[in-house]
C-alpha cells in the first residue's frame, strides 16, 4: 500500500477505536451546538484529535 494511504489508514482506526470505546456510556457525552441542527460531541472532538498524527521530523521515512 502506498505511504499516505498507510498514514491515513493509521489514523482512522486511531480515531475510530476511540469512538469505539466511548460508546459504554452515552449518559457521560457532552454535546455542543454548532449551528441550527447541528451538533458536536465531545467524543467527536477527541476522536479528530487522536486522529492526528505526529507532524513529520527529519528522521521520518517515507
């Protein structure tokens, strides 16, 4: 598989097992309006920023 699509792929399952495990207790989520019928959680807040990685140093390899 090519080298961004590896990265991509590393993230979402990050981000996707972090999703995975806040479902044990929904009564625990906060949740925010962002605009008029459209909200944000607090799981979704978390899980975007467990999906990024680590911005490359001079030693990464691609």
């Amino acid at each position: 598989m090519q080298p961004m699509a590896n990265i991509a792929l590393r993230a979402a399952r990050r981000a996707g097992d972090f999703i995975a495990q806040s479902f044990d207790r929904p009564d625990e989520r906060i949740i925010e309006t962002k605009a008029l019928n459209d909200f944000v959680s607090d799981v979704d807040k978390d899980a975007e920023s467990s999906a990024r990685l680590k911005p490359p140093t001079a030693t990464t390899r691609f």
